[in-house]
C-alpha cells in the first residue's frame, strides 16, 4: 500500500500510482503499454495526451510501450496515415518496441471465433442492423431475442465459414456473441463480433471480407501482446465488462483496462472524421495547415515537441472531462521558444523614417544579441542607414499621454541602434502620414552610449535599402466559438472566416537565409517559424503565437 504522504511526494496520477501498486505487490516485474491508433487520419493534441501517457509510464517504471495500429476498419484507413502516425510519434521524442497491427491477428481472431461457436457462445444472425437495433432494448427495458439466436453449432459454423469466403452481401450477416439480451450493460446485448465488408484493407490486401469489430479486435489484440496497462479514455469505459468477458472466456492473457478523460481543447475540434472534413471541403489546407489541431499542423506552425509534451504535463491525467483552453498551449510554446529562438526585426506595416542629419550613401553596423536568453547564441549585424521602415502603429502625430513611441518632438531608442528624434512628418492629400523625418543623437548608439539621454520606447526597424521582402501568415483561431462540438447545428458553420491573413512584412537582411522549421521571435511582433512553402527567393513565416501582452503594454505606459 501506497500511503497519502508518499503519493504526495512522488506525485503520482491515478493511473500510475495502480501501476506502482502492482508493481508493489509483485502483480507485475514489468509493465506494458501501448498506444493504439487508428490510421484513418493524422494525430491531433488529444492524441498527443495519450502519447505521453503511454509512452511516459514505460520512462518512469520497468516495461516498455508497443505502436499497434488499431486497423480493423479496412474502409477509412490508409498507409499515408500509418506514415504520418509513425513520424509524428517520433518528432513528439518517443520510440515504441514493436511496431504491431490489429490486422496481424485477424487469422487468430477468426480462430478466436470458431472458439466461441464451438463453445455455443456465437451465433450467426441474418438480421438486418435496423432489425438488431429494434430488438436492442432500452437502458431501462431489457432487448428480444433474435430469430437467430438459437440455430445449431453445426448451422453457424457453416454460415460463419461462407461469411468469410465471400458469399454473403455487405450488412446482410453478422456474427454475435451470446450473452444475455436482458443485460443492464447494453453492450453485453449479444455484441456483434465480426461484420461483412467487401473492402481492400491496406495490409491484408482482399483476404478477407469480414471484419472484426473494435470490441472484439482491442481486448484481444492486448492480451496477445502482453499488454499488462491498457489506457483508453473515458467513453470506452462500459466496453471494460465486454472485453474482461472475452478474455475470460477464451482463457488468454488477463490485460486490464484504465479509463482516463479525452482532452478537448477550445476554439477547435479534436476528432479525426471532423478533421477529415475540414480537409476534405477545403476550409483548410491539407492535414498540416497551420490552423489545425494535428501534430503536422502544429509543427507547421511552429510548435516544437518540448512544448507539446509540457502542456500535456502541465494538463495531467483526469478522470473527468474537461475544456483546456488553448492559452495554456501557447503558454508552453512562449516558455520553450523564449529560450531558443533567434531574435530578429520584421516590420509589418511599414512607414518609412528618414534620418536627416545620417549622411547618404553610407551603412553602418549595428550588432544585436541572437537571443539575450542564450548568450551562446552569439550577436548578429544589423545594417542601418539614412532610410529606415517602422511600424505605423509607433508613429502618432499627437500622442497620448502615456504613448513613449514616436510623436513630433519625441525621442525613441531604436533596438540595436541610435536614438532619434522625430522633428517633421509628410501627409499625402488623404491625411496619411507618409514619411517622418527624424535626426539620430550622436554617441547614442547601444552599448556605446555616453548621451545620458534616458528614453522610454525602444522599436524595432530595418534600412529600408536593405529590407528583405518577406510573405508573413497570421493565423487566428480556426473556430469562432469556444465549445464548438457542444454547438447546434454543423460545426463547420461555426469556422473563423478571418483565421489567415496573409501579409508582406520587410525583414532584416539576416532573416535571407532560413529553413522550414527554423524558430525567431520578431521583436515585439511574436513567435514566428520558417514555412515549408518557404523559398530563397520568397521567404514565407508563420506566425505561431503573438507575445506575451506584457511588451505591448509595457510600452503603452
Ligand atoms: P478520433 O475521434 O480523433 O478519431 P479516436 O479515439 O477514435 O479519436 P484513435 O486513433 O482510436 O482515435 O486514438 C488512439 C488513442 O488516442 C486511443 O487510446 C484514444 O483513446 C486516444 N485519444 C484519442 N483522442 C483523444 C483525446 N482527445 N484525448 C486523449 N486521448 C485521446
Ligand atoms: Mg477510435
């Protein structure tokens, strides 16, 4: 036994403190777990929470963790997903033991099969799904008997076997287990085991044509491998008697199953048929659009596996369900990019300052830190000149009281750089400011400042001759709601029609030679990585998540 005070210490969740109770009691030497998708579509962060805790148990006690690709659905699956399934697993930092297939069993479960009509435990029933529905009972009222229920071992062997040659039509038979239709437990309701489906399965080729039923390929499929921790989430949790009966039944390896919450984060949709949709109807670019909540779309963006795995940390395990709210997920990829990306100045919306008193023609190098969080990450040059762009939104013509950016007669720091002040501004014939003119404060340039001169803004800038025209994505929530399944209606009427905006933003000449994954803060501006679209010619960012408020409003003050 485990007491209060020892938990405490370890802190341990639910499920690993069963597992450190059995390895206690000597239940167990080793465990094993296992992490069992489906290849119809490509991992999302719901997923990633069931990585960590599979995976995570076999770091922290003795045993190890299989892949087993739940593929008992020939019609919806697919290679490519099984591809994609494999690297994302990989890039999250984790490697399984056995790479396993449900369809790898698919002779022994038929074996498993014939076992349960010869024990007079199996039947086969021509009823159609309609008709098997109608018999199912209610909650509260027991189900009928099938016509079918009763034929001879004899009768449903033969049946079962022109089942799997191939004579039967799709729907027309199924094969069920029989246990009792007046079960509490609908499940228990004489389960249908096996079903006929015409289709080519991505491994077993045409061999079969009946199919196993998840409850009767899961529990079965674990106890063939071992699987001593078998951890699904919670809507799985009635199924526990269904698959403890069969295993009993055929006398196999006692796996047992532990139920843990599903994860749902906001503003998005966490179940691969919705995502498939997405894909499908073109509301997204593909499986890794930078929108989508799948490990590809993620990565895409930017997110990087440490803070994936941190959020799932930081979420924990539950036994109940509940909303995670996509800050906390930016949160963790602040904390993690903070530390690692390279800093560099994009303005977005350019205005252009001249610096009147800064002789034409002439460059001057102004080094800056690569990351002041990383002194090893060493400094880089950045070009300045009588030309420069900054941002609209630091120029105000008349400035609020509390606005320290750049306004007639105001002095700002520009980062890396010089202190200018701003003495005129251009207006074109709308109103619009169009140019500022400003001078520099000789001996004022950063690390070599002997003005005294004390100035609140610092911005960001780049020579407008040296500016690298770059595309920049800016994505915003896909969904406009908070709890978009918990919404009438179809969820798709509820997508952000504003979640990308594609702009042009001018980069620093440091920013030319960058790779799809590479990670940057563009200062004061967010969290920013190098797209796959990207090229030499045309550098392309997506913007993974803003600041945090604090800069912004620091230098509202
Ligand atoms: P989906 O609805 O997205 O298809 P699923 O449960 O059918 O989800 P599987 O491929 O069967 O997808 O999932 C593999 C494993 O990941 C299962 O053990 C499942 O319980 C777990 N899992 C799936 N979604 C979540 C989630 N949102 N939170 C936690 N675990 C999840
Ligand atoms: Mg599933």
């Amino acid at each position: 036994m485990i007491t209060e005070e020892k938990k405490e210490e370890k802190n341990l969740n639910f499920i690993e403190e069963i597992i450190e109770a059995d390895l206690q009691s000597g239940k167990y030497e080793q465990i094993v777990t296992r992490f069992p998708p489906e290849p119809n579509g490509y991992l999302h962060i719901g997923h990633a929470s069931s990585i960590c805790l599979n995976f995570g148990l076999t770091q922290k006690f003795p045993g190890y963790t299989n892949l087993r690709f739940d593929d008992t659905n020939p019609v919806t699956e697919d290679t490519e997903y099984v591809e994609s399934i494999k690297n994302d697993i990989r890039w999250m930092g984790f490697e399984w033991k056995n790479e396993l297939y449900a369809s790898d069993y698919f002779d022994t479960l038929y074996e498993f099969a014939l076992k349960f009509i010869n024990a007079g435990l199996a039947y086969v029933d021509d009823s159609t799904s309609e008709e098997i529905a109608a018999l199912k009972g209610t909650p509260t009222e027991p189900g009928k008997d099938s016509p079918y229920r009763n034929r001879s071992i004899e009768e449903n062997l033969a049946l079962f076997e022109q089942m799997k040659n191939g004579d039967f039509p799709d729907g027309s038979r199924t094969l069920r287990a029989k246990i009792d239709m007046a079960h509490i437990n609908m499940l228990m309701r004489d389960p249908i085991l096996y079903r006929i489906k015409h289709a080519h399965h991505h491994r077993t080729g045409n061999k079969w044509c009946i199919y196993p039923m998840y409850d009767f390929a899961h529990g079965q499929s674990d106890s063939i491998e071992n699987v001593t921790h078998s951890i699904c989430t919670l809507e799985f949790a009635p199924h526990r008697e269904l698959y403890d009966w069969l295993i009993a039944k055929l006398e196999i390896y006692p796996s047992h199953q532990y139920e843990f919450a599903r994860r749902n984060l906001n503003y998005t949709v966490t179940s691969k048929r919705k995502l498939l949709q997405l894909v499908q109807d073109g509301h997204v670019n593909g499986w890794d659009d930078p929108r989508m909540p799948t490990l590809s779309g993620l990565r895409r963006r930017g997110y990087t596996p440490e803070s994936i795995r941190d959020f799932c940390d930081r979420i924990g395990v539950a036994r109940r369900e509940n909303m995670i709210d996509v800050g906390l997920l930016e949160f963790c990829v602040r904390e993690d990019l903070n530390k690692k990306a390279l800093r560099r100045m994009v303005v977005l919306d350019p205005l252009k300052v001249l610096i009147t008193n800064f002789p034409e023609g002439v460059i001057e190098m102004c080094h800056s830190e690569n990351n002041p969080e990383d002194i090893a990450s060493g400094m880089r040059e950045i070009p300045f000149s009588r030309e420069i762009f900054i941002e609209k939104e630091d120029f105000l013509e008349i400035p609020t009281k509390k606005y320290f950016r750049l306004a007639p007669g105001k002095m700002v720091r520009l980062k890396g750089a010089y202190i200018i002040q701003c003495d005129d501004f251009v207006k074109d014939e709308n109103g619009e400011i169009t140019e500022v003119h400003c001078s520099y404060i000789e001996n004022s340039k950063s690390g070599q400042d002997t003005t005294g001169i004390n100035v609140k803004g610092t911005l960001h800038w780049v020579s407008a001759p040296h500016a690298v025209s770059v595309e920049i994505r800016l994505y915003d929530r896909l969904f406009s709601v908070e709890n978009v399944s918990g919404e009438e209606g179809d969820f798709k009427d509820y997508i952000n029609p504003e979640s990308l905006s594609i702009i042009t933003g001018y980069a620093e000449p440091a920013l030319t030679d960058t790779k799809p994954g590479e990670a940057f803060q563009f200062l004061r501006k967010g969290y920013f990585a190098t797209d796959t679209d990207s090229k030499t010619e045309k550098p392309v960012f997506n913007r993974t998540v803003t600041l945090r408020d604090n800069w912004a409003k620091a230098a509202e003050k």
